[in-house]
C-alpha cells in the first residue's frame, strides 16, 4: 500500500514532496538498510489525506509553511 501510494502519478503530479525521495525511502527501507517507517507512515497518512480533501480536487491551496531542515531533501521548493 506504501508502495503504491507513494509512487504513484498523484503523489508526484501534486508536487509536495520529491517523488524520487520518496522512493528512495521507500526501497532502503524495504531492503533493511535503513528504517523509515516513521516518516513512511506521515507520507502515507498525509496522502490518504490529502486524496481525501476538497483541495485534491482543486479547491484553493492553503499557503505553505516552513519545514524543518531534517525534511528538507524531501520536500519542494515553492
């Protein structure tokens, strides 16, 4: 489900996060070389979320807040 969520055409075409990070994550963590669980899990849950609001189909976007520096790599420049 992780998987599927978070390569999908949606997840990248709404251009929150870097696709390609995600991904990474995702196969280092399926591998054992590291453990992303917890921020697989938010990716997840965000985009379960996210599909779920009116803003996934096309509502107004609010504005976007800074982010931490450890999530920078995986989050877009506005």
């Amino acid at each position: 489900m992780a998987h599927d969520l978070l390569t999908d055409a949606s997840f990248a075409a709404s251009g929150l996060f870097h696709s390609a990070a995600a991904q990474t994550m995702l196969e280092q963590h399926r591998s054992g070389h590291q453990n992303y669980g917890g921020a697989i899990w938010s990716l997840v849950a965000f985009e379960l979320w996210r599909r779920s609001e009116p803003v996934a189909q096309g509502a107004a976007v609010p504005a976007k807040t800074a982010q931490p520096p450890e999530r920078a790599a995986l989050v877009t420049a506005a």
